[in-house]
C-alpha cells in the first residue's frame, strides 16, 4: 500500500476526549479513529482531475451506448475518478487501522520487512490487499516472495485480503485470511468488521468535511 500512517501526535484534548454514542468500536482508542479519517476526507476535496489525457473515442463509444450528454458523461467521470481515490484511501485505512490493535504496528515506508504491518515483538508479518485481484502475478508474486524470507526467519507470515471471503489457510508457508477474520481474532468478536462499517457510514454520511466533524466534539 502507497502510504503509512504518520505518527500521531494527537493534542492533549484529543487524547482525554470521550468517544460519542455513535462510535462503535471502543477496542481502538476514538483519537486514533479520527487521525484515520483525515487522509479519507482530504482525498473526497481533491480535485478530480485525472492526470492521464482523456480518450476521446472512449468518451465518443460510452456516451453513445449510455445515451448521456457532454454533462452527463461529465458528472458520472468526476464520480469515478472519485470512487478510484476514496478505494486507495480505504486500502490505506483498514491498513493503519488494523495496525492499531494492541501489540502491532504499522510499518513505515522502508520498513526492512518491506511489507504493511507486524507484531511489535516480530512474531507475525503482514501484508494488506483490499480485494484479491488487486494482485496480479506478478504483485502476487512479489508479495510470496517476501512473505516465504520472513517465514524462513521463523516469523509467521500473512496475506490478508480485507474483504475476500476467504477460508483461513496456508499455502506455501504464507497463512491467508480474510480482513473479517482478522478483525476478529484481534478484538475477540465477530461483528468487528460491521462495526467499523456502521461508524464509518455514521461519519460520512453525517459529517461533509473533517472541521464539521471536530466541531461537534
């Protein structure tokens, strides 16, 4: 994953400020959840414009068999360009987030291990993939490749695919699990995961922007 989470500094009010009603999941402490949102919130105010040039017969095809205007084919661009930032920014989140848990860290860019999060006494590697085809061979094998070293070291390495739903296993010396079993084996239950989901869909679809957010805490 591109980014990782900075080290948090988080003022004194933060630190002692009590988690609202609509925060559910208590085993991260609230301060440490809202440093999460900023990168969220900065990507959704980024202009949408795409650094590649358009493809004007791409554009010419679409807008033909969707029957849309200049306007429209507008609007719907603008929102995918949108979907493709907020899906890095929610890589990047549940990353650091699952980084956050009790014992465990999230690797800064660099990191010896190359990969995204441990176990702070070294025991457990990580590697974090949104979804499964989010690797092709090649990144797949990349990422065996460096996950078979840090088992050869006596490490237990793991592929975890946020929202595959996928059967703990092992293959290869590499254990893969999904991002649900994860949450859970983490915070001792089950509906972690929709945890986060509901807070998540709380905050956005209440708050526009991260200063409305503070501003009522």
């Amino acid at each position: 994953m591109s980014k990782r989470l900075r080290p948090m500094i988080a003022p004194i009010q933060a630190a002692v400020r009590a988690a609202p009603v609509w925060y559910t999941i208590p085993e991260i402490p609230f301060p440490a959840f809202l440093e999460l949102l900023n990168p969220i919130y900065k990507r959704m105010s980024m202009a949408m414009e795409s650094k590649s040039e358009e493809d004007p017969l791409f554009r010419m095809v679409f807008q033909a068999s969707q029957g849309m205007s200049d306007e429209e084919f507008d609007h719907f661009w603008k929102q995918q360009q949108m979907a493709k930032r907020l899906q890095m920014a929610m890589g990047d989140f549940h990353q650091n987030l699952m980084g956050l848990f009790d014992g465990w860290e999230n690797y800064k860019q660099g990191h010896e291990t190359k990969c995204d999060i441990g176990k702070k006494d070294g025991s457990v590697i990580c590697e974090i993939k949104n979804n499964i085809n989010t690797m092709n061979s090649d990144s797949l094998r990349s990422v065996t490749q460096k996950l078979q070293k840090q088992a050869q070291m006596g490490k237990e390495a793991r592929i975890i695919i946020v929202n595959g739903n996928i059967a703990r296993k092992e293959k290869d010396g590499i254990v893969w699990m999904s991002g649900r079993d994860f949450y859970q084996e983490q915070s001792g239950r089950a509906d972690f995961m929709q945890s986060v989901q509901q807070t998540m869909f709380h905050v956005f679809s209440t708050y526009d922007t991260i200063e409305s957010l503070h501003a009522t805490l």
